[in-house]
C-alpha cells in the first residue's frame, strides 16, 4: 500500500502538479509585472520629501554650530573651517543673514 502506484503525493495548491523549468518561467512573470505609474508616481514623492528632510536637517545642524560660534565672537572665516563650508557658501545659504535677523528680534523682544 506505501509503494502503490495509485497513490498520488498531496498537492495541497489545489492544482494539478506540474513540473516546469523556474528559469523559462522567470522572464515570462518578469514581463507580465507591469509597474502601476501612480505607485512609482507616489514612492518617488515620498523619496523627494524624504531627501528634503534630510537637507533641511543637515542645513538646521550647521546653522546650530554657525550661531554657537558667532556667539562666541567668531567671524565667518573661522566658522567656514570648523563647520567645513567656504565663507562663501556660509553667505550664500543665509546663515549670516539669519543670524543677523534674529538678533534684531531679540534685541527688539
């Protein structure tokens, strides 16, 4: 009875078992995976936010050192070497004009 030959394995899939080649099959699912344009549409505004995050974080942690060390009596050049960006560019992204404005309002309040 354990060697019958009626005896089929259970498939428990509900389908007929059939053997096929994976790597035949591999491109056919490949091509049949069409990518929905609204999903790639959304994951690519969800990357673009997340990256905006990121450059915001990064330009708020640089503003914290710049006004630390303008506290501390220190001018643009010397703040352009310990945070790593040229006077230039310490110009040019608003830090020193921030700090200028906020002081104004502080001096104000």
């Amino acid at each position: 009875m354990s060697d019958s030959k009626f005896f089929e394995p259970i498939n428990y899939n509900f389908a007929s078992s059939i053997n096929m080649d994976v790597r035949i099959e591999q491109p056919a699912k490949k091509k049949s995976v069409v990518p929905d344009a609204r999903t790639q549409h959304l994951t690519q505004q969800a990357q673009n936010e997340i990256s905006r995050m990121k450059i915001k974080a990064a330009y708020e942690a640089r503003y914290a050192a710049y006004k630390i060390e303008r506290d501390n009596g220190k001018n643009d050049d010397e703040i352009s070497e310990i945070i790593g960006l040229s006077a230039r560019t310490l110009k040019g992204n608003h830090y020193h004009y921030r700090y200028n404005k906020e002081k104004r309002i502080e001096s104000k309040a």
